[in-house]
C-alpha cells in the first residue's frame, strides 16, 4: 500500500479528499500482519472496547454515519442502539479482520465518489444536536480528525499486543 499526504493539486478538495485517504490507509496499514487473535485483543484495562477490530469496525460505520445518515438523509441502521451504543465495537471482536477491512474499504470507495461529485458547501440533510446542518467540507474534517485520533490508539493497541510500531 502507498500512502501519501501530498495531494496531487491544491484546490479544497483534493486537499481533503487526499488528507482523509491517507488516515483511512493509515488505519488499514496498521492491520497489516497482525493476527486474528491480536486484533480482538483489549489490552487497555479501562477500555474493553478498545481492539483493532473495533476500532476498524467503528472507523467504518462512523463513515456510513456522517455520510449516509447524516449527510444524505438516510435511516439510521447502524449496529448501535440506545442500550448498546458502542456496539459495533463490541460485535468486531467476532468478525474477522479481513471481513471488516473489506467492508471499510468498500464504504470508502463510495464515499470518495460521493465528495468527488458533490460541492464542499452543501449542507447535510439531517440537522446535529445544535440544530444545525454540517455541510460537506465540515464532515470531511470531522472524519480526518476521528480517523486520525483513532491512528492513535491502533499504535497504542498495536504496540502493547504484538510490538509492532513505526506504521
């Protein structure tokens, strides 16, 4: 895999479009050769949740969120629920790693086409908390920020369950 950070032009949204695909290589390249039983590890004591294959699964619906729900007004069918709200970190742990990359990625790639071809100041068709409606350049963003912050723990995670660093 090649990531970069230099995008190939300098307007707005290569610039994010090329910021957000290097964080999701990140996070993909941090799986690499880790082994089943490591990537359903938890190994922070105060943080049960907190696998590769959680946060994995957590990085793609976080996606589907901002995306379809948020941004294109879709029904909310992530795995989560008021009782469970972090379920789809809990439910990772039983799916394999490949099964969960796979899906992420396909998740990208359709979310790629979609700020290829839509302007960065369109506004999200589901209002947030505050009642207000994230366009499109706001989301890209977020999701740099939460994938980026995410990278973070898949180096911790990483390190503490099988010594690997440096990806």
């Amino acid at each position: 895999m090649t990531r970069t950070d230099m995008p190939p032009a300098w307007d707005e949204r290569t610039q994010l479009a090329t910021f957000l695909d290097y964080a999701r290589d990140t996070a993909r390249a941090k799986c690499e050769g880790i082994s089943p039983e490591d990537a359903r590890r938890a190994p922070l004591p105060g943080s049960p949740l907190m696998t590769v294959s959680g946060l994995i699964n957590h990085l793609s619906w976080v996606e589907y969120y901002w995306f379809e729900v948020a941004f294109l007004g879709g029904e909310d069918e992530g795995p989560w629920t008021d009782e469970d709200p972090d379920r789809e970190m809990r439910i990772a742990v039983d799916m394999p790693l490949a099964d969960l990359l796979s899906e992420y990625e396909a998740r990208t790639t359709r979310y790629r086409a979609l700020v290829a071809s839509t302007d960065l100041d369109t506004p999200s068709k589901r209002p947030q908390r505050d009642d207000r409606y994230p366009d499109l350049r706001w989301i890209l963003l977020h999701l740099i920020e939460e994938t980026a912050r995410h990278n973070g723990h898949l180096d911790m995670i990483r390190e503490i369950v099988d010594g690997t660093t440096g990806v």
